[in-house]
C-alpha cells in the first residue's frame, strides 16, 4: 500500500465556466477506501451552485467574496474547508446556515433551495455560545425546548448526548467549572441534541491547546461515525484538516473560489502526527501558500502592515 500522496490533478465537473477550474488531487493510496468507516454516500446533501456573495463597503464599492463557488457534499461525508484569513469560509457557513444570502446563486439541502435557517442545520463556533447562568444539561436541552421538545424525551436526548462527549458526570455544572475542551464538548452535545443532519463547524478547536484538541478530533471522528451526521469543518490548520475529512477543499484568497480539491482516502482513524497525514498535508500547504503570499501582497499594496506576531517565521 502507497502512503506516498497521489498527485493526479484534473479538472472539477462543477467548476465555474467563467473561472479558472477547480483540481482535485488525491491524498493518500488511491483505491483505498476508509475500510470500517466508508459510510458517506453518493447523495448530494448540500449543493452549492454558482454561489457568489458581494458586500458594499463604506466607500460604496462591491467587494466580492465569493465568487462562483461549486460543491457538492455528500450525506454522511466528512469536508473540510481551507484557506486563507479573509477568503469567505465563515461566510460561505453563514449561507448554508441560512444565515445570510448570496447575492446569485444557489444553496440546496437535499435539493430543495436554502430560505433561512432550519433546524436540519446548526453552525458551531469557537466562541461556543453557551448560557453561564444554566447548567450543562440545561445547555444541552435548550434547543429542544425551544423546539418544543416534550421534557421526558428531552431529558433522554440529553443523557444521551452528554454520554456521547463523556460529559455524563457533568450534568449539573455550570459552565465556568469546565475546562475549554469541556465547553467545546458541550457545546457539541448541544448541537447534535437537536438532530441536525448537518453539522457546521467554524474552527470549533482553534482556541484550544493541542491535548485537548487532539481529543476532540477522536471524539468529533467517533461521534460522525456513530450518528451519520454530514460535517463541513472550516480550518486554517491543514494538518487537521487532513485529519479530519474525507476531502479537503482549497479556497483562494479573495475573491474566494474553489481552487483545488483533495479526496484524503488515509484509513481512520488518523492521528495529526501520522507520518501520512503530514504528506498529505504538505501538498495541500503547498498550495495554500500561494494563496497566503497573494493575501499578504493585497495587505502590503493596501499600505497596511502585515501583523507579525513574535515567533512567527516564513
Ligand atoms: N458584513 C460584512 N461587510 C463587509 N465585508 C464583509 C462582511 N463580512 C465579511 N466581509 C468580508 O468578506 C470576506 C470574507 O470574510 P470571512 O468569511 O469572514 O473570511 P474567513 O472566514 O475565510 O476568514 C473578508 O474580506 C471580509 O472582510
Ligand atoms: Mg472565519
């Protein structure tokens, strides 16, 4: 079995006709398929369609952010979604999320056209949004009272859901009795307590140090395969996006487009440190680099300073 990274670019099927066409390029040994977990199927989940999101800025100018995007997402398919600072991933969310609109284009949930938010969709951040003044089974059971949720089942769902994240014993705390990494697991236990079909993950562990990210990654892997839950995971760490995901999309920097995509067939689970998952994040740095050096030109030419924080190196 290779574990050298396959690079056999060629050219998207949905790729935008006016744009430079997205690549795909495999990761990892190209007819292995992950054995016990290969549970993403071929029905489109989430169909993005020529999506493109403009904003005025307070000159009066259109700023474009994103720009024909075209992606499909399989139910149960774990993606991942890298780029640059600034290239539109948290906004491209926000249009799933059905947060916001594009200004032309399409977002489709099992075919039918996104109108707003839903609750077979829930976006989770890094600021993890949950209530300090409830305790952690009443975190996890907001969503379904507001859902109307009858209070039997919503205990249960609760149980349930804190058993999954390893937070049974937690039930009663309060939220600044826990560590990050228990509030982020909260926070996840919260979300999948309403049954979204889709999970939508804004660098959920960005804030975290590595131990506890390297858990949840376990974790975040066990709880997909276990519920079938579709995820896109928005990142700027490769790595953990090599990780992570079943594909890894490449955003360019602004105007954000599909650039390339990288089908990662690696067995799971993986760890950050597997020796596989390091080349395979390599040639997708390689690329996301370009995509930084345009991105600290724009800032340069703009006449603003790039923010070097002490320690950072080229
Ligand atoms: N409400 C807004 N008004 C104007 N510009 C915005 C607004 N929200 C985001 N942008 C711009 O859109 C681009 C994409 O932003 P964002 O989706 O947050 O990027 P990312 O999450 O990839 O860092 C950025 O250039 C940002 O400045
Ligand atoms: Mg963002």
């Amino acid at each position: 079995m290779s574990t050298h990274a396959q690079a056999v670019p060629h050219r998207y099927p949905n790729a935008s006709k006016s744009h430079v066409p997205a690549r795909a390029v495999k990761l990892g040994p190209v007819s292995v398929a992950p054995p016990d977990r290969a549970r993403s199927t071929q029905v489109s989940k989430v169909g993005l369609r020529d999506i493109c999101l403009s904003y005025r800025t307070q000159t009066g100018e259109r700023l474009l952010a994103l720009d024909h995007i075209n992606l499909e997402v399989r139910a149960g398919e774990f993606l991942c979604i890298v780029g640059p600072s600034g290239c539109g991933k948290s906004t491209l969310l926000h249009l799933i999320a059905g947060l916001q609109a594009q200004t032309s284009g399409e977002v489709l949930i099992d075919g039918r056209p996104v109108e707003g938010p839903g609750t077979d969709r829930i976006l989770i951040f890094q600021e993890h949004g949950l209530f300090p003044w409830l305790t952690v089974a009443e975190n996890v059971e907001f969503g379904m009272k507001m859902k109307g949720v009858p209070k039997t089942e919503r205990q249960e769902k609760m149980r349930h859901y804190l058993r999954l994240v390893h937070l049974a014993k937690f039930e009663r705390s309060y939220i600044h009795q826990l560590s990050g990494g228990m509030r982020q697991r909260v926070a996840i236990a919260r979300a999948l307590a309403t049954e979204p079909d889709v999970l939508l993950m804004d660098e959920p562990f960005a804030a975290l140090d590595a131990q506890t990210r390297d858990l949840l990654h376990d974790e975040l892997e066990r709880i997909w395969s276990e519920t079938g839950r579709t995820i896109i995971f928005v990142t700027h760490n490769v790595r953990e996006a090599v990780r992570l995901g079943d594909r890894v999309v490449l955003l360019t920097f602004r105007p954000g487009r599909v650039k390339t995509e990288f089908p990662v067939s690696l067995p799971r689970p993986r760890a950050l440190e597997d020796p596989e998952v390091a080349l395979a994040a390599r040639a997708v740095l390689d690329e996301l680099r370009d995509e930084i050096n345009r991105s600290l030109e724009a800032e340069y030419s703009a006449g603003v300073k790039p923010h070097i924080e002490p320690g950072d190196h080229a």
